[in-house]
C-alpha cells in the first residue's frame, strides 16, 4: 500500500514538474520574453561617429559611455530609434535606417 502510494506520487512529480516549469511562459510572463538592454529591439544600424573638435568627445550609445579622442573616429552599431546623447544627455544623433553606414561629424 505505501509502496503504491510512494510510487504514485512520484510518477505525478515526475509529470507536472515540466508543466509548473513552463506555466510562466503560457501566459506570456516568462524571463524569455522580456526584452534586455542587450536585445534590439529592432534593426541594427551601423554608423561611424566622427570627432572633429580639439578635445576628447564622450558620447552615449546603447546605454554605455563611448570616448572619441580628438580628431578621431569610431564605427558603432546602435538600434534603429535610439538616440545617441553626449556628456549633458543632450541628444547629439537619432538613429534611422537612413543613416545605415553613413558618417556622422561633430564639430
């Protein structure tokens, strides 16, 4: 009787423990389905920063400090939409799918 019982429960552990598992993403609600900072959230654009002042330029993009030296220039990949600010988060640049390999200069 108790071995019956034991093995019973076990077989029916053994069944929903995938079910309870996987019950998040029926609704929706799962860790695979929200968005992270690291996942675009559409098309990657590729653009090339330029920096044509005599001092160091630090820019934001994607949420993280990029530095251009003077006289410099620096190939990034931002999402289609973001916006690229500078030091006082000002928006220097928004990127579209227009500027897709272009060059932008800052003076």
């Amino acid at each position: 009787m108790i071995r019956r019982f034991v093995c019973t429960l076990a077989i029916a552990a053994a069944t929903v423990a995938p079910l309870t598992s996987n019950a998040m993403s029926i609704f929706g609600r799962s860790d695979s389905n929200t968005p992270s900072a690291s996942t675009p959230k559409g098309k990657t654009i590729k653009l090339t920063l330029k920096n044509k002042t005599a001092s160091a330029m630090t820019l934001t993009v994607n949420d993280q400090p990029v530095t251009i030296a003077a006289g410099a220039e620096m190939e990034v990949k931002a999402v289609d939409g973001t916006n690229i600010y500078d030091a006082d988060r000002n928006v220097k640049v928004h990127v579209t799918r227009d500027l897709s390999g272009t060059a932008v200069s800052f003076r």
